[in-house]
C-alpha cells in the first residue's frame, strides 16, 4: 500500500518512536516539580524547547507546547486579539486558510464588535501582497497568513506580507503547519503556529511561538504551567518525540526535498497527458515538495478515491462529493478552479520512484473506469445535428452529473446557442465555469431559479 496523504499526517518519523519510547521511562515525572524525577523531566522539556526553538528561529521563552495545532492557532489568534483590543477587532485571514484559522475567524466575527477581511486569492492559490497590505486598517488588531497551503501546496509571499504588516505595526501570525518541517518561515513575522503530525511527530503535540513584545493576553483561566498560554499537565514523551523528528526531518529537508520535487514534477507533467480533460491545480514553481493536486472532469471524486484505495493507493480529496457537507472545498472554490474528481498526492518522505510509476500506471485506468460507471461523454462521440437552445434540469443531482450532462448536449445547440443548467449543487458554480474554459465555451453567468441556480453558458465552437 503507498500512503500518499501526508498532508494529513505524515508516518511516525523513526526517530520519533525511538524518543518516544525513551522518554516514557524518563519523562514521566511532573517538571514543576524540584526532585529527582521532576528535575530530569525538566531537563527533557527544557531540552526539547531548545530544539524546537533553534528549528523554529526564535527564542526559548517565545515558544510554548500546546495540546494540538488547532490549539496553538486557537489561542494565538485568541490572545493575540485581546491583546491588542485597545487598537481595535478588525481580524485579516486568506481566503485559502486552513480550517482552524477560518472557525477563530468566525468565532471572532460572531463576538461583540469583531470584523473579519478575507482576502482573496490568484487562481494558483497566492495572495497578492499588494491586496493584503491593502486590507490592513487603522483598527487591524490580527493578520493570519499560512506559510504553504495544505490542498494545493502553493507557498505563500509571507516575507512581503510580513513587511507590510510590520509597517503598519500589526501583527502577523503564520500558521506553518504545512512548511516547518522544511525550513524555517522567512520574515518578521510576529507569531507561529505548528502541529508535529505533519512533520512526522506524534500526534498531540503542537508549537505556539509569540515573539517578544507582541501584545499578547492568554483567554481562560490561568495556569502556571507554559507561561500561562498552554494550560494543563505537558504530554513530555510526545513533546520530546515532536522535537527530536523535527530537528531530524530538518537534518534530511534538503536532500529529501530534492527528490520529492522530482517526483512531484513527474505528476504534475505527465497526469495531462494520460488522463484527459485534467486540470492541474497550485502555483507550478512556488510550492512545497511533496504536495500535487489536479482536478478530473466527469469524476465523482469519493469513487475515485475509493477505486485508488483498492488499488493501493491513499489520497485525499477536496471535491464535494468526498465531503459530509456536499459542499467543494474551501481552498478550491476561492481559487476557482475544477473541484469536481480533485486528488491531492501528498509524498512522505521515503517515498519511492516505483510507487509513483506505479500510481500513474493505475491512475488513468482508474478514472476512465469511473467516468464510464457515471455514463459520462468521450473524446470519440461525434458532435450532433443543431438545435434550439436547451435546458439541461441537474436539480438534486450532485457534482458530478451536472457537467457531465452539459457535455452531452453541447453539441445539440448551434454555435452562438446556448445551454441552461439548473442545479441545486454548490460545486456547480466552480465546475460549470471551470468546463467552460477547459472547453472553449462562454460561460454567461450565474442566474437565480425557483430552485438552486441557472448557470449558462453560450457554445462557441
């Protein structure tokens, strides 16, 4: 079986269960306390933050320990927001943050007096610094910008953000969940976020690093223990494992990154031409190495997905039809492009030559298989007689039948005629556009009906 989703979670780093292991036997005692036992667990702890903080680049005393990494992005936005209430509660986020960003940012908005920007994105998935720094006011308390996104893996301008944001004297949280295990994030920023899951550490254990002089005000009650900002007793055997895999993936990131960028570059070029009608999602050059996503017409995607688990491949998906909430994902609807049949390949370090190879042998059988189950059109069906403009009623029909019906009868109407597709399914609004452009067709726009939308498009060739 290849494990291709560690965008998710990647595999327990080796390093990791050894340490792990190790600290269960030393690191069981409480650190605050001043005998034997609580003497050497503070040395584990004080030593793991040490490793942490070299890898991160800030100091010891900015960087605590937290429950998770949505923990760390919840209370560095909550803190950081209330420390600075005085300047104001106007919150800026990315349109393509991870979700825990977007609920803080939510739950920021539903308070008293809280606003929230969001600032869009290009269709590769970056911000423009530029549209960033233009979203900054008088009364920004917060700015969050990722460092890479954990869909597409389009890297982020942080250092350009991070310097309008610092000239406007607000500060800018990067969630790097995605990136530390890469590399240091470049910038000034102000505060950092991670979870080590991603990075190969154990599950449990994220980092909150708020810088020196960042107004900063802990929400809930107090605790002594991680300065107040990380309440209850420290997971040390997973904190001590968190920290030593990262300062081991770092030791291999550069020679790793290489070769996951070769393979990842193989996907990217070679997935149009052995799979029609695909679409290529995320920045082409400004990525992380391991992360690869593309979009297939006519595809119901949790099919897809399960037809590649049998297989023996794992991947993940934003399309709607993946989702409990029939919904396309976030990070692909703002950055408009094809949700319907998306794939996300996330390599883990290790990842061979030979299980990529394999991949693209089965990944072309696969959805020509799925697309036949779902009776969409092929490249061989002869184009039919004109006629009338048409109604094609996709009313309860979820993606991705709406455009598989539109293709079929395209090529009933005459050039300059126009097909009407009415569809309750909010991945229409991305898939009818997105078909459109990959078909040469004029996509018209969106109209309201008595149920759902009217999406219409003119055929043009």
């Amino acid at each position: 079986m290849a494990y291709f989703d560690a965008a998710s979670a990647a595999p327990l780093h080796p390093v990791a269960r050894q340490a792990l292991l190790a600290s269960l036997d030393e690191g069981w005692a409480d650190p605050a306390r001043l005998y034997r036992e609580g003497r050497r667990a503070r040395l584990l702890l004080d030593a793991a933050r040490e490793a942490a903080a070299e890898a991160v680049g800030c100091r010891a005393d900015e960087l605590v320990f937290t429950p998770s990494g949505t923990r760390a992005v919840h209370s560095g936005m909550a803190g950081a927001l209330a420390g600075r209430r005085r300047v104001g509660r106007h919150l800026i986020v990315s349109a393509v943050e991870h979700s825990s960003v977007l609920h803080a940012a939510e739950a920021h908005e539903a308070a008293d007096g809280g606003s929230v920007t969001q600032v869009p994105v290009e269709r590769t998935g970056a911000v423009d610094p530029a549209a960033y720094a233009a979203a900054l006011r008088e009364d920004t308390a917060l700015a969050c910008l990722q460092s890479a996104n954990h869909e597409v893996g389009t890297e982020q301008p942080v250092a350009e953000v991070a310097r309008a944001c610092r000239a406007a004297g607000v500060p800018l949280l990067v969630d790097a969940a995605q990136s530390l295990g890469w590399g240091r994030v470049e910038g000034d920023w102000s505060l950092l976020t991670a979870g080590a899951h991603k990075w190969g550490g154990p599950s449990g254990v994220g980092l909150l690093v708020v810088r020196k002089g960042v107004r900063y005000a802990p929400q809930g009650p107090g605790d002594e223990r991680e300065s107040g900002r990380a309440p209850g007793f420290e997971n040390l055997p997973a904190i001590v494992a968190a920290a030593a895999s990262l300062r081991a993936v770092r030791a291999e990131a550069a020679a790793e990154a290489a070769r996951l960028r070769e393979l990842t570059e193989r996907i990217r070029s070679r997935v149009p031409g052995l799979v029609p009608d695909v679409e290529v999602v995320g920045d082409p050059s400004r990525r992380l190495p391991g992360i690869v996503t593309f979009s297939c017409l006519y595809v119901d995607g949790e099919t897809l997905l399960h037809e590649l688990d049998r297989a023996g491949f794992s991947v993940s998906s934003g399309s709607s039809c993946t989702s409990s909430t029939l919904t396309p994902s976030h990070v692909l609807r703002a950055m408009g492009v094809l949700s319907e049949g998306n794939v996300r390949v996330s390599l883990p370090p290790g990842t061979t030559a030979e299980d990529v190879e394999r991949f693209l042998e089965v990944l072309p059988g696969t959805v020509a298989a799925v697309r036949e189950k779902l009776g969409a059109p092929t490249a061989t069906e002869t184009v039919r007689a004109a006629g009338p403009d048409l109604v094609v009623d996709a009313l309860g029909r979820r993606c991705p039948v709406p455009v598989i019906e539109l293709a079929k009868v395209i090529g009933d109407v005459p050039v300059g005629g126009t097909v009407r597709v009415l569809s309750d399914d909010e991945a229409a609004r991305l898939d009818v556009p997105a078909w459109c452009e990959m078909r040469g067709q004029e996509y018209v726009g969106e109209e309201k009906a008595d149920r759902g939308s009217a999406y219409l498009v003119r055929r043009v060739s």
